[in-house]
C-alpha cells in the first residue's frame, strides 16, 4: 500500500464518521462544523486525484461561503434555550433501507461498469499540463468554443442573489 492510498483511506474515514455526525449530532451548530470537516476531506480527496481546481473550490465555496451562511443563518434563527435542536426522526429505520439500496447500487454499478478504470493513466493530461491551465484554456479560449459568456451569466445570476438576499434581509 501507498503513501496515497494510505492517505485516501484516512480521509474517506474521517469523511464518513463526520458525515454521520452531521446527521446524528443533537445540536445544529456542532452539525454545522462537523459539515465543514466533511467538505476539506472531500477537498483533500480531490487533491489525491490531481483535480487541485475543484479542491480550491470546495473549499472557498462549500466551507467558505455555504457554511458559514448556514452558521449565520443558524445564529439569527432564534434557538437559544433549546437543547436538541436537532430532533430524531421517527423513519430512521426506512432511511436505513434506502441508503443501503443505493450503497449496493453504486457498489454493483462501480464493479460491473465495462468503464470501471484499471490504471489511472485514462483520461491523464500530458506532462506539464495542469488541470486548472487546462481549466483556464478552455474558458478563455480564442481558437475554440469559449466559455466566456457562460461563465460571465453564472457570475451575474449570483451577483443578483446577493443583491437579493441583502435587500430581503435589510431591517426598515
């Protein structure tokens, strides 16, 4: 075993003992930060597989903005007093059926997928190249389809939600 897998093996641990206090904590804030242990370790999961863009983002979008506007939310709510904000659901036993079909599903699809990967060299960019250049390439291409337009409309739509949610959130 290697110094990767061996990594890989402690995150995905840390990732599903956080996940399941996320759903299991009592109280809503410390779900809330254990939420943001299981989004780095899905970030350093990310980086184990040479994607270091879509590390960077779950970071700076999932922990850095997601969560903390779910802690602020949290602490403009008005629960103070109440010990287990976080009430035990009555059908735990069917969420039980549910994730295990689905575990055995994604297990059955995975094994049986004439796409599963043997080596990791499918898909690899050449010697130098860097996902996020390559990221960067394709978003501001001159010689192909540019995703210039499409990424300029994302960044306005967001622009509009916060506005949005300012003008909602302002006390007359």
């Amino acid at each position: 075993m290697d110094f990767a897998t061996l990594v890989f093996y402690i995150f995905a641990a840390v990732l599903v003992i956080a996940a399941l206090m996320v759903v299991g904590l009592r109280n809503i804030v410390h779900s809330a930060l254990a939420l943001i242990v299981v989004f780095a370790m899905a970030a350093g999961i990310y980086v184990l597989l040479n994607a270091e863009f879509i590390a960077i983002v779950q970071i700076l979008i999932y922990v850095g903005a997601v969560t903390i506007l779910i802690l602020f939310a949290l602490m403009l709510t008005r629960i103070a007093g109440v010990r287990r904000t976080n009430p035990t659901n009555k059908l735990w036993f069917v969420a039980i059926i549910i994730c295990t079909l689905l575990g055995a599903t994604i297990i059955y699809a995975v094994t049986s997928s004439p796409r599963a990967l043997a080596s990791g060299s499918v898909g690899a960019e050449p010697a130098g190249v860097n996902n996020v250049v390559r990221i960067g390439q394709l978003l501001y291409s001159s010689t192909g389809y540019s995703y210039v337009l499409p990424f300029e409309i994302a960044s306005l739509v967001l622009l509009v939600a916060i506005v949005g949610a300012i003008v909602i959130g302002r006390e007359d």
